[in-house]
C-alpha cells in the first residue's frame, strides 16, 4: 500500500478517537464507513448510526472524556491504536489503558476490534465490593436445586440455544422446562426478593420504576409485575391490569395492592403467551423482567401484539454494557445468575426492537452503560 494511504488511515484512526472527546457526532461519515461493525457491540453498534450511539454513549458516561494516542502501527489496512483514556464517572476519577485494531476499506473504517484492562476499571470505579456482594449472595443460592443447564444433555441444549440466537431468528424455542424451572426459582426468591431489590434499586435503579409507570397511559399492561413494587408509583388515572408467573410473587403483590389501596386487575400468566385479546392495552409496561423471562423476545412479540396502534411499550431494563472491561465481568458472572436466579446479564431489547415491528422513541443508558429506559411504539 503506497506511503500516503497509509498515513491517511493512521490520521483517520487517531480522528475516530478524538471525534469520541469532541462529540463530532455530524463528523462520522467521514471516518467510519456506512456498513461499520464493532465486533465488541456487533448487534448494536453498526453503521454511522451504530457510530454515534456509542461516542454519544462514552460521552454521557465520561462528560469530561479525553483519548491520548500512544501508539499507532499500520500494515496493510489495518492500523493498531494503543491509546488512554481519562475522564470521571460519577465523581471517580477513571484512566484506562487500551488499543483498537481499525480495517479500513475506501478510506473509513468499516471494522474495530477493541480491547482494554477490565479489571483496573473495575477497581478504579469501585465496583469490586458491587461484584463481591452479587457473587457471594449467587453463591448462596448455590444449592437450590438442579439446572437444566447441567445433565448429559446440556452442552447439546446450550449449543442448540446459542445457535439459534447467533442465526437472529424472530424467536427462539424455549423448553418448557425452562419456563418451569424458571417459575420455581421466583417460587423459592420470593420471600426474601424485596429486600434483595432494595439494595439494587437503590444502587442501580434509583428513579427508574418511577419514570417506567410515569409514562403509562389509558389501559395498562404490566408483563412480570412480580412482588409489586411498581404499584404504589402508577398515576391515579390509568387502568392497570397486571401478570406475574409466580404464584408466590404474586401474592406479595396482592398483599400489597391491597395495602396501598390500589385498585388493579392482578392475574397468574405467562409473558410468552399473553391471554389477552388483539390490541387490548395502551401502554404495556415491562421493569427488570426481559432478563429473566426465558424468551425475551417472544414476550416483545406478545406485548405488541395485545398494544393497540399507536400505543407504547415501556421499558426497563439491565442490559449489557458498551464498555469491554464491565461486560467482561457480567459475561463472568452471568453463568451464575442464570442458573441460580435465571437472571441474565447481558441481554439487550434494543437489538431486536426494531425488527419486532416497534418504533423506538428513546432509549437512554446510565451506570456505566448497565441501565436502560426505553420507550417503543407499535405504528399507528
């Protein structure tokens, strides 16, 4: 590749990271390519319009943020990038090592590959005591009963799944084992979910059932309403009907209806198979449940599916994170949580919203990228 090509693509690549501090966000046409893929964030991180989500993202995160080039080498089309990162998060003070391997094709970068020390961050962030207290409290769990993740046939069962989710298909098969095993884990959790929710409310979510039923309007749905904690936070004016697949979290919630006075139509059922009629609802409202329903996806589905034209899905949500080193340690601590609390981790609505036939209005990230609010509409 002749000398000055390859010096337009190191230029290039040192202007990527430095349009993340400015928030040129009108600037990314011009360093990454239309068909761009992160291959850290693959499903969410694509194109131009993939491009500023993330540098929008790393901004909200670091507002103060500021990338140093250490190094660069290029060879071919690709140019490596060992850079740091500094800026603060919530009052901490962050610096972070890393480098990113950028492919170019006509000029722009169609393709990264990044990496960075997960770990250090996680130090420096304080989240070490966070991750300490979510294992030991899994670890805990660690004797309530059998998986269906273990036994002669899970590796055929994970491989089956994983597969089927790496093809993107409209939905994928979930035993109905699964879903039992599932219902049996929210049986067993009941009694002690509250005070285990007031901890990460608390340190996580704090505001977020207010602004989920803060946007509710007309006839509302909510999909795993679980122990109730959304009721008290409904306005006055809607009319609220409600399911949850546990019976033991449901009685929870129909104690505390009953305490607070709050008029609302509560029902054993199974978000993957609404028994609800066509475009029934005005609003369907959905708060940390789409990481422990066994088919996310399928309850997306069934939720458009009862919403009347033009009404609204509410969403939230814990998500996988955009930055490498906090997704590394959920991918750690997921196998864990899914098997003991059948909670995952890293799950992301946003990837198949817009292919289930919704129109998203917003989505909004924070801490560290691990929380979402998203408001989707079925169109008119």
């Amino acid at each position: 590749m002749p000398t000055a090509a390859v010096a337009d693509q190191t230029e290039t690549a040192r202007r990527a990271l430095e349009q993340v501090c400015s928030g040129d966000l009108d600037g990314i046409a011009g360093v990454y390519h239309p068909d761009f893929v992160d291959h850290v964030n693959r499903l969410t991180y694509r194109g131009h319009a993939g491009a500023r989500r993330s540098v929008a993202l790393y901004l909200k995160l670091f507002p103060d943020l500021r990338f140093e080039v250490d190094e660069q080498v290029s060879e071919g089309d690709r140019v490596a990038s060992r850079w740091t990162l500094r800026g603060t998060h919530r009052g901490r003070e962050v610096e972070l090592r890393g480098i990113v391997i950028s492919r170019f094709e006509d000029g722009r970068i169609i393709e990264d590959w990044a990496a960075s020390d997960t770990m250090e961050l996680v130090r420096q962030l304080g989240l070490r005591r966070t991750i300490q207290l979510a294992t030991s409290h899994r670890a805990l769990l660690f004797d309530r009963g059998a998986s269906s993740t273990s036994g002669p046939g899970a590796a055929r069962r994970l491989i089956d799944r994983l597969s089927c989710r790496l093809r993107q298909n409209r939905s994928c098969p979930v035993p109905p084992s699964e879903t039992e095993r599932v219902r049996r884990i929210q049986d067993k959790n009941a009694g002690g979910y509250d005070r285990q929710m007031n901890f990460f409310d608390r340190v996580l979510f704090a505001g977020g059932r207010e602004w989920a039923c803060s946007q509710a309007e007309g006839e509302v749905l909510e999909i795993a309403i679980g122990t109730g904690r959304n009721l008290i936070h409904y306005p006055s004016g809607v009319k609220l009907t409600a399911i949850e697949y546990s019976p033991e979290m449901l009685a929870i919630a129909r104690d505390r209806a009953a305490k607070i006075d709050r008029e609302v139509d509560l029902r054993e059922g199974d978000a993957q198979a609404l028994e609800f009629p066509d475009e029934s609802f005005d609003t369907v409202v959905i708060t940390l449940a789409l990481c422990t329903i066994p088919d996310d996806r399928k309850a997306v589905q069934e939720a458009r599916r009862v919403l009347r034209p033009g009404g609204k899905l509410i969403l939230l949500e814990h998500v996988r994170s955009p930055l490498l080193p906090v997704r590394t340690v959920q991918h750690l601590i997921e196998p864990l949580a899914i098997r003991f609390e059948a909670d995952h981790l890293t799950r992301e609505p946003l990837d198949y919203l817009i292919d289930e036939g919704y129109e998203v209005e917003s989505s909004e990230r924070s801490r560290i990228g691990i929380v979402e609010r998203v408001i989707a509409r079925k169109p008119t």
